[in-house]
C-alpha cells in the first residue's frame, strides 16, 4: 500500500497545475490522479526530437551526420611548356595524355600546354610535332592534389624531314639565303652579307654565290671604301708613278676597287663554285673566348663544304692571290712583279682573318634583320 502525504501532492500539483485550495480531500486527489494522467499521456504523443529539444538535450550523432557535408577529393594536374633545341617555343604541338584517363591538348602560341582536373593515378606524356622528333615521359604518378609541372620537353629536328625539305626545294631555299643575307647591316648601313647565324642553314648553289659576290661588289659601300683607301694613299704617296690631284686619285681609286672587287668575285663565287665550298662565315657564338677567337682565325683556312663537312679552305685563299695576280694589270709597272702578288694576297688573307674576329664578337649585335631564331652553333 502507498500513501499519498496531503502536503506533497498539493505542493507538487501547484507547480505544475497553478495554485491549490487550502483544503484537499479524496474527491481533490481523485481529480488531481485524473490530471496527471492526462498530462503524460500527452506528452508521451510528442516525437523524440521535441521531448529532446524541450528537455535541451544535444541532438543524437547519427542525425548530425546527416546534415553534414561530405568531403569532395582534390584533382591532380598536368603542365609543361614545349621547345626546340634553340630553347624557342613551339606553338600548335598535339601532347597526347594517356593513363587513368586519356585527354588531348594543343599547345598554346606561347607553348604552354595544361590539363586539369585529373584524378590519382599513373600517366604518361606523348608529344608530337610535324617535322619534328617525338617526345615520350616517363611514367608521371600522381597523388590527390598534385600540380605537377613538366620541364625539359624539348623537340628535335627530324632529321628525315630535313633531307626531304633540303632536297626537294634547295634552289628556293638557296635563294632564301640569298635574299635574308642582302638585308643584314651592321647600323642598318654597312653590309655584313657573308655572316650566316643560322648554323644549320642550307648550301648555297652556284647561282647564288655569284648574285652575292656582285651584290657585295656593287654595294654603295664598297665604293665609299675604295675612295677611302685612295684617299689615305694618295696621303701617304703610295703608288708615286699614279701622280697627285684628281688624275691620281682616279687611278689610286680605280686600283683600290678592282683589287676588292677581282678578290671578292673570285673568293667568294668563283672558287667556291669550282671547289663545292661555302664562302659564308658561320657565326659560333657559343664556348669562351679562346675557343672562338681561334674558330674564327681559322675559318680563313678551313671553311664548310657545300656536303656539310668541314675541310680545307681552297677558295680565298686561292682568291687572295689570284687577285694579287690580276693586280699586275694594273698597277704601275714599277710596282708589279711577284712581291706584289704576294703583298695583296697576304693583304687580303690577313684582311679575312679581321673580318672574321669583328665578325664572331662585334657585329652580331649591330646587324639588322637577323632572325631571332638564328643564334649560332646549337
């Protein structure tokens, strides 16, 4: 049997149900059992998350997990830049991506290529170029989140593309070299004809030596210079049987010219035509300073051939002397005779060699019209 204190169920009912009468009989605690089923019946109807959210109890783990966001992978990415051997972009090359997934870029007139949004895995890069050698990576891993960057992807000529372009078009491409070399002058005035920065440029054929040498010859400049010369000797008395006053000078003026331009055309068309030899002058550029002083004085001697190869200079110096010779003609009787033969052509063989040393380190810089792609010895 359970009592019921007549003081605690009035005290408890006024807390929960308001105030109280004073006096509490059986008929008061019938009433008051009656309310106190009803009031947890009622709350007994109320859903879990009421009862906990009236009562201020934290919500359950499992309904937090519902609500929260779940976490989204980072992706992977692939770059590089495509170049040749001249360390010049490559614009429009197709770099094929294989691996996890497989996707093709082109690189951009920057050479740039990028592929983004890449998921973990293992790729591999194939690039390819017309006319160029393919380039293939080596295996690339990547974890989640990796920007990876890819160096050195550098495409090398074809060598089967460069015959088949040299053979097929050498007179146009002979008179490309023609045109290209008319245009390089040192201040944009003196012509630096017989400088070639392109150091895989094609042969020039015959045709081409001599429009050059004649080109050189009749240049406005080898005119000033003859009249220079004649004018310093004709200073100096050189030459005395030629006399003074404008009489003199024509002849001093008229020798000086012929002797450039007999040593021009025939050390630099004639010759070089009948020994198959380039009568250029390669730009180095590359290596210390030694190494290229010396390259240049012995380009007087040993030059390329028209196959390409290296071999001995023939050509000026044969034209060096041949034009000692004709100098003979006319040069005043007092003056001629072996010693000058050999003083011109030792004169022009020691003017190459000068030519060839402003040539390697002085003049690159201050000729127009150079290609910026043509820099010398790769």
């Amino acid at each position: 049997m359970f009592s019921i204190s007549a003081i605690a169920i009035p005290e408890w009912f006024r807390i929960r149900f308001g105030p109280v009468r004073k006096t509490f009989g059986l008929g008061d605690l019938f009433v008051a059992i009656l309310m106190i089923g009803v009031s947890w019946g009622a709350q007994a109807q109320q859903p879990v998350g009421s009862l906990a959210s009236d009562r201020g109890l934290p919500d359950a783990p499992g309904m937090e997990a519902s609500d929260s966001p779940q976490p989204v992978p980072k992706s992977a990415a692939i770059s590089g830049t495509v170049l040749d051997t001249n360390g010049g972009v490559i614009a429009g090359t197709r770099v094929l991506l294989t691996g996890t997934v497989e996707r093709i870029a082109i690189s951009g007139s920057n050479g740039e290529f990028a592929f983004s949004d890449l998921p973990p895995g293992t790729f591999r890069l194939t690039v390819t170029h017309a006319g160029m050698e393919t380039y293939v990576s080596a295996q690339i891993r990547l974890l989640e989140g990796d920007m990876r960057l890819i160096t050195k992807i550098v495409l090398p000529v074809a060598s089967t593309a460069i015959d088949i372009k040299v053979e097929g078009d050498r007179e146009e491409l002979a008179q490309e070299e023609v045109h290209a070399a008319v245009e390089q002058r040192v201040f944009g005035v003196f012509p630096n004809f017989y400088s070639a920065y392109d150091w895989t440029a094609p042969p020039l054929g015959a045709k081409q030596k001599l429009e050059l040498a004649f080109r050189s010859a009749t240049d406005p400049m080898s005119f000033l210079g003859a009249g220079i010369r004649a004018g310093l000797e004709q200073e100096s008395g050189t030459f005395p049987e030629y006399g003074q006053g404008t009489q003199g000078f024509a002849k001093r003026y008229g020798a000086a010219y012929a002797d450039d331009a007999i040593g021009r055309m025939m050390g630099s068309a004639v010759f070089p035509s009948l020994f198959r030899q380039d009568p250029r002058y390669f730009y180095k550029g590359s290596g210390g300073v030694v190494s290229r002083a010396l390259y240049a004085m012995s380009a007087s001697f040993v030059c390329r051939g028209d196959n390409g190869h290296r071999q001995v200079c023939y050509s000026p110096v044969l034209g060096s002397f041949a034009s000692g010779a004709i100098s003979n003609l006319y040069y005043p009787s007092a003056s001629r005779g072996a010693h000058l033969i050999v003083f011109n052509g030792l004169i022009e063989m020691v003017g190459g060699i000068g030519n060839n040393l402003f040539k390697e380190f002085f003049l690159r810089g201050f000729t127009s019209h150079v290609p910026d792609y043509e820099n010398g010895k790769p």
